[in-house]
C-alpha cells in the first residue's frame, strides 16, 4: 500500500536509517517524532564519518591540501544550501546553528540597529518560543511592542486582524511558516506582501516548513528565512539563515573574532565580506559537510514524492484517530503538514506519552515550546504524532491500535 501510493519505495528509504532497525521495550521502534527532529540516513552520518577521517582542517586559512578540501566541502553545502531554497546568490546564505541562533542574529543585528521606541513587531499565536523570545529580549531593550496575529479555533492565522494590526510603525513582521505543534501551514507570501506594502520586512520562520514544502525565498520575497537541519534528516548544531543581500550588507555583524573581518589594528576593524561576516571564528565544519548529504537525499527521492507519501499518512492518520472516542485532533485543516497533534477527554498527554512509549512508538507530548498557543486553545498540551518520509501506515495503524489500549487503560 505504501509503496504504491508514494512514488518511492518506502521499506527501501527506511533501510538507509540505521536506528529504524532499533527495538524500544522490545517492540520494534516507531519514531514519530519527527517535528522535533527527523533520523538521520547512513549518507548523512558517513559524510561525517568521511570528513573527520578523511579531510579534517581548519577552514579558509590554509593552503595545504586538507584545509582546501575541508573548504570545498563547507563551501559546496553553501551552493546546496542556496539551491535548496531557491536564494539568488551564496552571500545570502549565513550557516547558523540553527533557527533559534539564525533568529537572535536577526534579532541582535538588524533588530538592534532599526528597532526604536514605540516602533511594533508582528508575530503570530502560532510562535515557537525561539520566535517569540528573541523578539521580546529586544523589545524590551528598545521600547518597542509586540503585536500578536490571532488565530481560529482551528490554529489558522486571521488574516483580517493581521491586516489591521500593520500600520506604518510597523518594522518587521516574523512568522513561522508551519506551525511545529499544530502542522497548519501560514499563507506566508499573503503575509509578505501586506508587510511590504506597508514597508515593513518579513522573518520566515522555516524550521518545520524546509523539509515539507518547496521553498524558494526569491519567489516569496522574504526578507530573512531560517531553518535548522536537523529537522531535515541532517546533523543537529547547523542550519541556515537566509537573508536579502542589500540588507546583509547594512546590518552590523553578530559575533566578533577571526573570519569575520578583513583587517584588525587596535584602532579600527574592517569587516570582511557577505557571507564571512556574519560568520565569526571557527564554525561547525563537520555538521555542515553533512548537511548537504541530507539535502541530496531529499533531492534524490523528490520533495514532491516525500510530501505525496506524507500527506497519504497526515491523511490516514487523521481518519483513523478521529474515529477512537474521546480524541479532538488540534489543527485538522486543509493546509498542513504531516503533523497530527491531538488530546484526549480526561487524559494527561504525558500519561499517554509513556504508555505509547512502551509500546515502542516515540511521540510528543506538552505544549511543543508553543505556551502561548497552548493557552489560546485552553489546553496544557497535546500529543504529537509528526511523519517523515519513512514511515509507514502499518506505523499508524500500531499508533491507533497503542492510543486505543493507552486510553482503556488511563480511563
Ligand atoms: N521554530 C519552530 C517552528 C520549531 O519547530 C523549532 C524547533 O522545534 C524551532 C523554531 C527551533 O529550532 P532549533 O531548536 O533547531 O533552533
């Protein structure tokens, strides 16, 4: 059945991930937690493996042959880090080590320099903490004030309100793109383009949406975009920030130290050129190796086959779940990704959370670093089920099946 409905063979992609052969309390493991982090396949930990035994040095400041294949590579997962976002040029792509540090970046550089007294900052319900927080820390600093876009019952952003909230103190709007405790996906370029009229800039926040949905930041006219890699079957401690070039170049630099700059005396530092600026002594070499491993295995099975076989499994789950009395799936709307995050009458996720784990399914369970949304729904927290390209609906059924004895048990 999977097979058939994906365009790929799913039993095959699921033998290049080592862990996927692991037992939990001896059952076979299902991971679906994905959302938070997805597994990694044997190129991406090989690329690792390689880097270190094979070409391990010092980027950009050696000439001996090590240090320029070590640079290469680091360089080489910058053009697919580019490509794989659809950005124009590769001093628009900063290596971060990951969403929250590619928002702080924003929010320490840009924010700093642009954000006064009175002005307002737009985010949404929807938030991560690490698109919320940063924004305050700064508000704070500067007197600035934070504006919320309110959402349905269902977790969809109100378009309307947002549109009332814009006006000309409006500096910058930041958003996530899918929300990572919900799975609806945000009408983003609706999002941009009412922010651009009103000349304020656009944050994309892309940690879930990267490894789902085409992204192609030219075409969405987006003025910062973050993602993480870990989340896209690549190494924790690395991703990406994407930002407009003219607006890179007048923003100050983050970090201070080696790489960064083109000359230093004790009077005065030239900093060095975009992307190098922003990207201050020495970085995570290996991880980034790697992260580009993760890009070509996605590009090899076809984004858009992942998100056909994805949205067979969103699609199935939420049938199946919807049907075991007393669970209310949270988010159940057209645009989303493969997210079900749902509640139980009477059942504390975390109970459940312990009991699925002993049948060896891996879920989430708690408010997902999304408190304020949580509030906003009433609810201390869900339980989350989050598909990646390997799983399977035999998974799903084993989730159904675990929630159903998890229930019986609890109630
Ligand atoms: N934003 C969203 C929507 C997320 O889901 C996450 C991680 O779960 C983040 C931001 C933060 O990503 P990271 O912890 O990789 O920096």
């Amino acid at each position: 059945m999977d097979a058939l409905t994906v365009g790929y063979d799913v039993y095959e992609i699921r033998k290049q991930f080592p862990v996927l052969k692991r037992e939990l309390k001896g059952k076979p493991l299902v991971y679906f937690d994905n959302a938070a982090t997805s597994q990694k396949p044997q190129v991406v930990i090989d690329a690792l493996v390689d880097y270190y035994s094979n070409y391990n040095a010092n980027i950009h400041r050696g000439i001996h042959t090590l240090a320029e294949e070590a640079t290469a590579a680091y360089e080489s997962t910058r053009e697919a880090a580019r490509m794989f976002i659809g950005a124009g040029s590769v001093e628009e792509i900063i290596f971060t080590r990951g969403t929250t540090e590619g928002i702080n970046l924003v929010t320490n550089t840009w924010g700093r320099a642009n954000i006064r007294r009175g002005d307002e900052i737009i985010i949404s319900t929807l938030e991560h903490h690490s698109n919320i927080v940063p924004w305050q820390m700064l508000a704070e600093e500067k007197g600035a004030i934070i504006r919320v876009i309110p959402i349905t019952e269902n977790g969809e952003i109100q378009l309307d309100e947002y549109y009332k909230l814009l006006n000309e103190k409006t500096k910058i709007v930041s958003i996530v793109h899918a929300s990572n405790s919900l799975g609806v996906v945000n009408p983003v370029k609706q999002v941009i383009d009412a922010a651009h009229r009103t000349g304020a800039l656009v944050m994309i926040d892309g940690a879930q949406s990267t490894v789902h949905l085409d992204i192609d930041v030219t075409a969405l006219d987006c003025d910062f975009f973050a993602f993480s890699s870990h989340k896209l079957y690549g190494p924790t401690g690395v991703g990406v920030l994407y930002a407009k070039k003219e607006i890179l170049e007048a923003m100050p630099p983050f970090h201070g130290g080696g790489e960064m700059i083109k000359e230093v005396s004790f009077e005065k530092t030239t900093y060095n050129d975009l992307p190098y600026k922003f990207e201050a002594g020495t970085p995570n070499i290996a991880d980034t190796v790697a992260m580009k491993a993760a890009f070509e295995f996605i590009n090899s099975i076809g984004k858009e086959n992942i998100r056909r076989h994805e949205n067979d499994l969103l699609r199935y789950g939420t049938e199946l779940l919807k049907n075991i009395k007393g669970v209310h799936i949270k988010g159940d709307v057209e645009e989303k990704v493969s997210v079900i995050s749902f509640v139980v009458d009477n059942i504390h996720p975390q109970d459940l959370g312990i009991l699925l784990d002993n049948q060896g399914i891996a879920v989430r369970t708690g408010s997902h670093c999304t408190m304020p949304l949580m509030q906003c729904l009433k609810i201390n927290g869900t339980t989350r089920a989050s598909f990646a390209a390997y799983n399977t609906r035999e998974e799903i059924d084993k989730l159904a099946k675990g929630l159903e004895k998890a229930i019986k048990m609890l109630s």
